[in-house]
C-alpha cells in the first residue's frame, strides 16, 4: 500500500519540492533514501556492469559512487540509455530484459530533488563476493586464443576474428557457456559461434589451436562459409551478459572435432593493451535429447532479398530478407545484426493464416550493443510461416556513425565493418521443448 502511495504520489513530488524548496517541509511526501529506495534500483539494474572490472567506466557500488555521478545518473536513466537495452519493449518483452520503470526513473530524480538523503543501514550496496561467484563457477572445459591478443594504443576501434579449431577424444553434451573477457579494459564485445567439421582434424593431441583471421586471405575468408547445417551455436557477449545456460535436454554437442569463431571488437585505447579472451564450457550430465539448432537468415545466411544489396552514397534503404519456415519450430532466442549504417530493425514471422507474430524490433539501432534476446517461452511458429527481417540503413553524411566521409558504395554482404550486414539469428528447436 505505501509503495502504491509512493506511486501516486512521485510523479508531483518534485513539482512540489521545486516549489517548497525545502525538503523537510512538504507535509506527507515521504523523503526517499537511499537504502530503501535508490540501493534497490542499483543493485538490480546497474551493477553487474557498474563494479571493478565490470566493463562499466566507473563503479556505483555505494552511496558516495552514486551522488558522485547522480547528475549523469538522472540523465541517462531519463532518456533510457542506460542501463542498455535497445528492443522495443512495447513490440516483445524478453526474459533477459533491463530497463527501469517509468517509477523508478522517478524515484531517483525524486531522491535527488530531496537531497539525497542516506537512510538506515549500510551504505554499500554490492557483495563483491557475489560477482565474484559468477566467475569462478566449476567449468568441465576451456576454449582459449592461444596467445594474447596486442591490441594497440592508437585511440581507434579494432574488429579481429579468431578461429580456433579443436579436437576432443569425444563429443560432450553442452549444459553452460560463458565467454570470459581477459582484458575488461579494452573487450567491448564480443561473438561467439561453433561449427562442427566433416573433416577430422588432428592437431597432434594439442586439444584446441587459435589463429588470427586475416580477413584478405581467402582461405582465411572461407572459414566464414562453413554451410548452414555444421552451425551449432552461437552467442554474444556484452559487459553484464550472463553465462548462457541451457534448460535440461535441451542445448547442443560440443563435436569431436569442431571450429570455433571468435569475433571480437575491441575499444579504443591511448596505451598498448593485451588480451587472452577464452570460452568456459560445462558438460551436462545427460544427454540432450531436444538440440539447438540456428540459422542465419540475411547475410552469410539463407533468405530472398526484396531489392539489390548495394547501397549507394546519400541513399537511405530499406530492405527486407525473407525465409519460409518449412515444419514446426520453436524459437528460443535471436540476435538482429547490422553494421554501422543501419539504423532500425524488425523482425515477424507470418503464419499461414495471415497472423503477423512480432519478434524483435529495435528502433535505433547502435551497433555497440548487441544482444542474444531470449524468448520467455519457447516461441512456437507454425509450419508454412515466413520470417520477415527488415532492415533501414543510412548511408548520408547525417548518419553519426556513418565511416566514410564523404559517403562511399556499400554492399550488404561483407564480414568487414566497413561492409553492411542485414542479419537475423534465430535458435530453435524442431520438438516442443
Ligand atoms: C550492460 C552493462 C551496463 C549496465 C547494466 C549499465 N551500464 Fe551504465 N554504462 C555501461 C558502459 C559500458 C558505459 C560506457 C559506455 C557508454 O557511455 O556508452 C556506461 C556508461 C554509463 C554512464 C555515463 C554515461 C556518459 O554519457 O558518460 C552512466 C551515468 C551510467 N552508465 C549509469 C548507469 C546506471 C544508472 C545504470 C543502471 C540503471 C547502468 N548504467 C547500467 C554499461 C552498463
């Protein structure tokens, strides 16, 4: 009941400071603190990037960190970009959504209208114990670059592509997977994608071996090409994304001899950095009995273009890739990717009865913050449905992120950042899970 007052009464309560100025004397206006009030928010929403190491620019793990920052803090919670999350909640909600409430917003520019008052009790408000233990949890197996990763000090942005073949004696069903950033200063994000190999490959007992991608070798290039049917699984890895955790029987087998490939992009720096990112991997006890399977549908996928790929100088394009869904499927999660001139994505899937089933839609997109949005139930599509991922990319000089000034030609089928991509992940089963 007093939370349901407090929502009644937020939305006037800084009117009421502004016009009061004085916090203590507005009469039945609670005084927010920040035990009670904002500690909450925080430790839900912002620290698992806000922490030492977090990946996060600075913490807000107590009281003094958060007024230090609260006038950005009110900023960036204002206008939603932070904490991030850019699919419209509106069009679908997912299971590992963020963002604040519109009350909770308000909170915050309340507590801070009523000078910030501390409350009772303790002023820290993480454990760091508790995110230690995300980390250190038991893994049965590591996929690692061999050797670190220079990552120079010339203040630019750097995209590298790592493959790493491996041999095990055996095939092991998949129950977790964590991507483990070596250097948090400088993984911005990063993508991750196995492939199983026809051909077995002995890499004289070494179990795994890693090679930097040089994307002008066209031997190198055609590791992108592995067919549709050896992808097992892919995910994708910002600062506070969570180990990927598979339900019981349900996941994949991590082959005997496969192919991992490791995109990561790493942020600018003024001083020479190293890296040695790996992949954590825990065995599940049984065996799967209902396999993840993906496919990419647009770019280095599978799907019907409705117009040309090129995208000339000055132009704004909107395109659309569709696939047929031949026999029942459901979706469990899916990663929209386009590179820096796109600018909005949306993707829905039409029944054969003419239903139109939203997927996903993000109506700015930032290529900085991808995600692998997670269904908070499998998403069942019927037999005879169409995919439909619609993509809006803006190749004029008014795009921020636009690379090239003056504009230049593009083509949506590149694996270079310079080049577009218009691209619809989707993981899915073929049995009701
Ligand atoms: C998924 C990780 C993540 C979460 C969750 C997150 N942040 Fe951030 N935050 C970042 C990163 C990374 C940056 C720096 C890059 C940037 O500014 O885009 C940042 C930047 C910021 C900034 C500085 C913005 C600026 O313009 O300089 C503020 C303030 C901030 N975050 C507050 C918050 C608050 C408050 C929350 C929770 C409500 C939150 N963040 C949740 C990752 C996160």
């Amino acid at each position: 009941m007093k939370r349901l007052l407090l929502v009644l009464v937020s939305a006037i309560t800084v009117f009421l400071i502004f016009k009061s100025s004085a916090p203590d004397g507005t009469k039945g206006v609670k005084i927010l603190t920040f035990t009670e009030d904002i500690a909450p928010i925080i430790r839900q929403n912002c620290i698992t990037c806000h922490h030492e190491g977090g990946g996060a620019p600075f913490p807000l793990t107590n009281y003094r960190e958060v007024v230090k920052r609260l006038r950005f803090i009110k900023e960036v919670t204002q206008t939603r970009y932070m904490p991030p999350w850019k699919a419209d909640p509106h069009y679908r909600s997912f299971a590992n959504e963020r963002g604040l409430t519109e009350k909770e917003i308000n909170l915050i520019q309340t507590w801070s209208e009523q000078g910030t008052q501390k409350g009772e009790g303790d002023l820290s408000i993480i454990d760091p114990a508790e995110v230690k233990a995300k980390l250190t949890a038991v893994y049965d197996d590591e996929l690692s670059m061999s050797k670190p990763h220079i990552v120079p000090g010339d203040n630019s942005d750097l995209f590298v592509f790592y493959g790493i073949f491996f041999e095990r004696s055996e095939s092991h069903p998949i129950e977790a997977i964590e991507f483990i950033p070596g250097n948090r200063k400088v993984v911005h994000h990063a993508n991750i994608s196995f492939y199983s190999l026809n051909k077995s490959i002995d890499l004289g007992g070494k179990g795994a071996l890693s090679v930097l991608l040089d994307l002008d070798n066209p031997k190198h290039v055609a590791l992108f090409n592995i067919p549709q049917q050896n992808h097992l699984y892919a995910t994708g890895w910002v600062p506070g994304a969570s180990p990927m955790q598979f339900p019981e029987g349900i996941g994949f087998d991590l082959p005997k001899n496969g192919f991992l490939l490791l995109g990561i992009h790493y942020a600018p720096t003024a001083i020479e950095e190293e890296d040695l990112s790996s992949i954590k991997i825990r065995y599940a006890k049984k065996p799967i009995r209902n396999k993840i399977q993906a496919i990419t549908i647009g770019s280095s996928g599978i799907g019907e273009f409705d117009k040309s790929l090129d995208i000339a100088p000055n132009e704004i394009k909107t395109l659309t890739v569709s696939l047929n869904i031949p026999r029942d499927i459901y979706l469990f999660s899916a990663n929209p990717h386009m590179h820096l001139l796109g600018r909005k994505f949306e993707a829905k899937a039409i029944s054969p009865n003419g239903e139109s089933i939203p997927l996903v839609r993000i109506k700015d997109w930032d290529f900085n913050w991808q995600e692998f949005y997670q269904f908070k139930e499998p998403l069942k599509i019927e037999a005879g449905s169409t995919i439909h991922a619609t993509g809006t990319f803006d190749n004029t000089e008014d795009n921020p992120f636009n690379p090239n000034y003056p504009p230049i030609p593009v083509t949506i089928d590149g694996m270079k950042t310079e080049d577009e991509m218009l691209a619809f992940m989707i993981f899915f089963t073929l049995e009701k899970p």
